[in-house]
C-alpha cells in the first residue's frame, strides 16, 4: 500500500524544482501558449465570468492575459476566507487595487462575491485523466465540491507536471481540460 500524502510530498519537492529551474523565457513562452489556447476556449465557449488566480511557486503567469482581453473578458480571483473552507472568488479587472492574502497571494481589495462559469485551476501535477495535483491546502477541490453547479473547470500547468496517476483520493475532482505548453 502507497502513502499517499507522503507520495504526494515527495512529488510536489520534485515538481517545485523542475519549475524553478526554468529559464524565466521559458516560463514566459510556456504562458503565452497556456494563454493562446485559452483564446481559443473562450472564442468558443463565450464564459461570462471567467476565475482566474494570482501566481505563486513559478506558475503560469496569466495576469498579461487577462490585461489584454479586459474589454472583452469578466474576471475574478480565489480568495481564501477560512482555513478549510471553500474559496470565495471576489469580482477582481486587471488594475483593480488588491492586497496581500494568505500566502501573500494578491487578492481583490473590495469583497464582491461572484461565481464564475470558467475556473482557471494551476496545478503542480496532472494525470491522464485530468486530476490535478495542486499545493496541498485543498481549497480549489473543496470549492468544486461544495458548487451545485458544474463549472467549467481548466488546469494550467507545465508539461514537466504530466504524472503516470495523482493517486486520486475521494475528495479529487478532474478537470475538464488539462492546458500546457504542450498541450
């Protein structure tokens, strides 16, 4: 039998490092591939409201992204309101005034609840039946879990996260769509 929270710990240190040791070019390039496919879900899919996140830990940085298509995009971030609780996400325009949340991860200044139709998910890790591996606090699979609805739900990430299996555990949900550089 795999321990799998020690399994998990192990594979995040090693997924950690092969993103630190990305050039920032290559961070970079891989973003905006991440972003082009992106454009090509949002012309066909028309979200109303799209989640975003702000990154951390060398994740895809989108935030370019979004201040190019905020004529024609909504956007909210995740918000992190109670240990262990779901994440609120919070009406958020590229500009907008943000603060330091936890983990010192940017959040809107004003609090203004929103559900969006499109989560934009990062993820450390993910398998060939699109679960993902995130940083371990929980909060985007208990978000998912506690919607009624069944959003549209896309991981981003690096190609170097492909697992053969996440472990999945009874409280992981799949995405819909796994986006990479290469993918």
């Amino acid at each position: 039998m795999i321990d799998v929270a020690a399994w998990r710990r192990e594979i995040r240190l090693r997924l950690y490092a092969a993103r630190q040791a990305m050039t920032v070019e290559q961070r970079r390039e891989a973003a905006r591939k991440i972003a082009a496919a992106l454009d090509d879900h949002c012309a066909s899919q028309r979200p109303a409201l799209v989640g975003l996140y702000w990154p951390i830990k060398y994740e895809p940085g989108l935030l370019s992204w979004a201040r190019a298509r905020a004529q024609t995009l909504r956007f909210c971030l995740p918000v992190v309101v109670a240990r262990g609780q779901p994440l609120e996400y919070w009406r958020w325009a590229p500009g907008d005034a943000t603060r330091s949340g936890v983990w010192g991860i940017q959040v809107p200044v004003r609090r203004d609840v929103v559900t969006p139709d499109l989560m934009i998910a990062p993820l450390l890790g993910f398998d060939r039946d699109r679960y993902r591996l995130g940083n371990g606090g929980g909060y985007f699979d208990r978000t998912l879990a506690a919607r009624g609805d069944s959003p549209f739900v896309i991981g981003v990430g690096y190609a170097s996260g492909a697992l053969e299996t996440i472990h999945p555990q009874p409280y992981d949900i799949p995405m819909n769509l796994i986006l990479t550089e290469k993918s």
